[in-house]
C-alpha cells in the first residue's frame, strides 16, 4: 500500500476558514480601494496647499510694496489741486449774493484763527483691513486642509493596520492549510485493477445479473424530471401541496430500484459535493478521515464474501483520478458516466459504482460504532449485506448528517401528501432524499 499519510485532523473543517480568506480578500480589495482614492484626494488638497502658499506669499510681497509708498501725500496732492480750482457758483445766484460770498471769502483770510486743515482720507487702511480679512480667510483655509490631511493620513494608517491583520490572518490560514494540498496519494496498480475486475464481476453475478430487467432499468441513475414529473410521480395533486412542495424541492433524478436505492442515491449527491464543491483540502480531509478511522471494505452477497482492503485502495485511487480533472463539466460528465454504466469493462470501467456503494455500506458501519445510537438500530448487521435494505435508515441518516457535516432533507411521500424531515439544517452543504414506502430517489432544488 502506497499511501502518504499527514498529520491527523478532524474529518471535516467548516467552510469558514474558506469564507474568512474570501471575505478577507474583498475587505482587502475594498481597503486598497479606499486607500487608492484617500491618496488622490491627499495629493489634491496638497496641491492646493502649495497654490494657496504661494497666492499668501504673492499678498505679502503686495502688501510690503504698498506700504513703502504714502498713500496720504496722495490724498494731500487732491486736496491741494482742489484748492486751486476755479469756484463755481449756482446759476440761480443773483451777482449781488455772488459778490457777498467773495467778500466772505476774503474776510475769513484776516481771521487771526485759522480753521485746521482737513486730512485726507488714509486709503491705506482700506487695503489694511481687507488684507487682513483676506489673510485671515486663507489662514483659516490653510488649516481646514491641515486638519483634513491628518485625518486622511490617520484614516490611511488605520487601513494600513486592517490590511496588515488581513495579510497576516491570511498567512496564518494559509499555513494552517498547507499540509491538506491535494498529492496523489495512490498510484496505478495494474494487478489491483484486475482483482477488482474480478471480484465485482463475480457480486453482480451473484445479484443484478441473475435478475431479469429492460434495458432502461438496468441504469443506476436515470434521467431527470422536472417539477411535474416530481408530482406526477408521487400523486401529488392538491395545489397548495404542490406549492409547500416546490420550496424544497422543484427536480427528481429517478434511481434503480434494487437494495442499494438508499446508498446509489446519498454517495452520488456526496461525491457531487466532495469533488465539486469541496476544496482540495476538504477533499484530501475527508481522504485522511477514512485513512485514520481504518474504513474496512467488506460486504457478504450470499455465500459470497469480499473482505479486502485493496479494493478499498483501487476505489481511492480512481476517486482520486476523478478529483484531479481540471475541467468541472468533464469530471461532472465522468462521475455521471460511471454511475450509469453498469457493464464491467476489461479496463476497469463499470466498477466505480458497486465499489462506492460497498464503501458507503462499511463507512455507515463505522460512523454508527463511533455513535451513540449504534443500540438503536437493530438490524446493523444489514449494512454489509449487498443489496439488503436496513429498516433503522433515519438512524444512519442522521448520523451521516452530522459526521459529514452535511444539511440532509428526507422527504417522505404518502398518499399524495409529503412530510420533511431535516438534519444539521445549519450546515451548508444540502443532499435531498425522496423516498416512499421502499424506495428511495434523489431530489434538487435548483
């Protein structure tokens, strides 16, 4: 047995590692964003506090060359040429009155007081206070665009922070992670393939092959219906049925109706999320799981018996090959191709299906020995007979529900009526099981 062990893990670690780097990375892309525009805002508003410097620095220079030059002998000057200008009189004014007003004039010039001369008016104090306004505005300016860059700079710095916890909680994730990278831990084995060959060959003719069936019957898995199939198929006619209904479950995928109805219909919706919506090392987890918890591969048909654990490494490894194909539509196509075919091939083909089945059964068994409702079901012994039914399902249902971790719909139909029953809803992986009196079908809800 070729197998790389790593370092033992609970079967199954919640999805929220992968939700935290998920939300952690678009915190992480929303943060650079926000970081991107603080600093183009940051780079504006310091170009307009270089502008607004030099603008003060240009009123200043202004205001010292004014200052140098007296505006009051300009004021004086006026008043001088005022002085000297020729009087006017109004037109109305008799010569009498105009001759009057000289004489006044004349006589005010022999007055011993003489009136105080009146100042010019100072312009300079205009140009003073609205200097001092416009000052005091850019000053006030100035200091708004301060106050606004050290807060984008804290607001930055604290980005800074976030992202750097968002870096480091990604990195202590990734470390954690790193030893469940996917690796093929079981190689091709020619002489194991053709012991496989052989022995599954020789269950189905000691069961299916001894029956006679139409040919579309012979399917594992058969086609899909659409929601009126799915009422067609379980009487379901009242309207508001049907309604209820359809919020569960809208599409049926017709299994074949052998003993094995319960596990074809669980292990194709579990490999559907274990090689799909899985991770790799969710994959390479529950892989382990089956490693460190010793799953045997038994299974008794009659006086038939398999009791080999080379089978259990030949369903590994074509498990595996399924797992490490690229394409999801390709390895989708292959899953199902497998659960159809039901003719064992010279090179292996067909044999995936009985297999899965056979481990299904011996994991049940397992799980159920580590349970604390392993005395409940009283026909445990049903689990390793090939194609037998076990009336205690709901027992193996719900334990499977919370080993795996997986949210499991039972939907029972009656008489055109159904009941629902769930187990581990929290979880967020869904398997659907439709089953009536002895059969058991997979349902969707698309």
């Amino acid at each position: 047995m070729n197998l790389l062990y790593i370092q033992e893990k609970s079967p199954y670690k919640k999805v929220q590692i992968i939700e935290n780097q998920y939300q952690c990375q678009n915190q992480l892309k929303k943060n650079r964003d926000i970081l991107n525009q603080r600093y183009d805002e940051l780079t504006l508003l310091q170009q307009i506090k270089i502008t607004l410097e030099k603008d003060i620095a240009r009123a200043k220079l202004i205001l010292q060359n004014r200052s140098s030059f007296n505006q009051s002998n300009i004021g004086s000057e006026k008043q001088n040429q005022w002085n000297y200008q020729t009087q006017k009189y109004p037109i109305n004014l008799s010569i009498f009155d105009r001759s009057s007003i000289v004489k006044t004039q004349s006589n005010k010039q022999f007055l011993t007081f003489q009136k105080r001369e009146k100042r010019p008016f100072d312009y300079n104090l205009i140009q003073k206070i609205d200097d001092s306004k416009n000052n005091q505005k850019l000053e006030h300016t100035i200091n708004e665009l301060v106050e606004q860059n050290q807060n984008k700079e804290i607001n930055n710095q604290e980005i800074q922070i976030n992202n750097n916890e968002i870096s480091q909680q990604n990195n202590q994730d990734e470390q954690q992670e790193e030893p469940y990278k996917l690796i093929r831990k079981f190689e091709s084995n020619q002489v194991r393939l053709q012991k496989t060959i052989n022995i599954i060959k020789e269950l189905q003719n000691r069961s299916s092959n001894k029956r006679i069936m139409e040919e579309s019957q012979k399917y594992y898995l058969r086609e899909i219906g659409d929601f009126n199939t799915l009422c067609k198929h379980y009487s379901i006619k009242k309207l508001t049925t049907k309604q209820n209904l359809k919020q569960h479950c809208n599409k049926i995928q017709f299994v074949r109706g052998d003993g094995n109805c319960f596990y074809t219909a669980f292990i194709y919706q579990f490999f559907i999320h274990l090689l799909f919506t899985y991770n790799l090392n969710q994959y390479d987890q529950f892989i382990q799981f089956v490693l460190d918890k010793k799953i045997q591969f038994k299974i008794n048909c009659e006086d038939f018996q398999i009791d080999d654990q080379e089978l259990l490494e030949e369903f590994l490894y074509q498990l595996q090959q399924l797992r490490l194909i690229v394409n999801e539509e390709d390895r989708k196509q292959q899953l199902l191709s497998q659960f159809i075919q039901y003719v064992i091939t010279d090179d292996g083909q067909g044999c995936f299906y009985n297999l899965s089945s056979i481990f299904l059964r011996n994991l049940c068994d397992t799980i159920l020995e580590l349970s604390d409702m392993k005395d409940q079901c009283l026909d445990r012994e049903n689990l390793l007979i090939w194609e037998a039914e076990c009336n205690y399902n709901e027992i193996i249902v719900q334990i499977l529900a919370q080993q795996l971790k997986i949210h499991i719909k039972l939907i029972f139909f009656q008489n055109g009526e159904f009941i629902m029953q769930d187990y581990e809803k929290d979880c967020q992986n869904q398997i659907i099981l439709l089953i009536q009196p002895g059969h058991y079908n997979i349902g969707y809800n698309d």
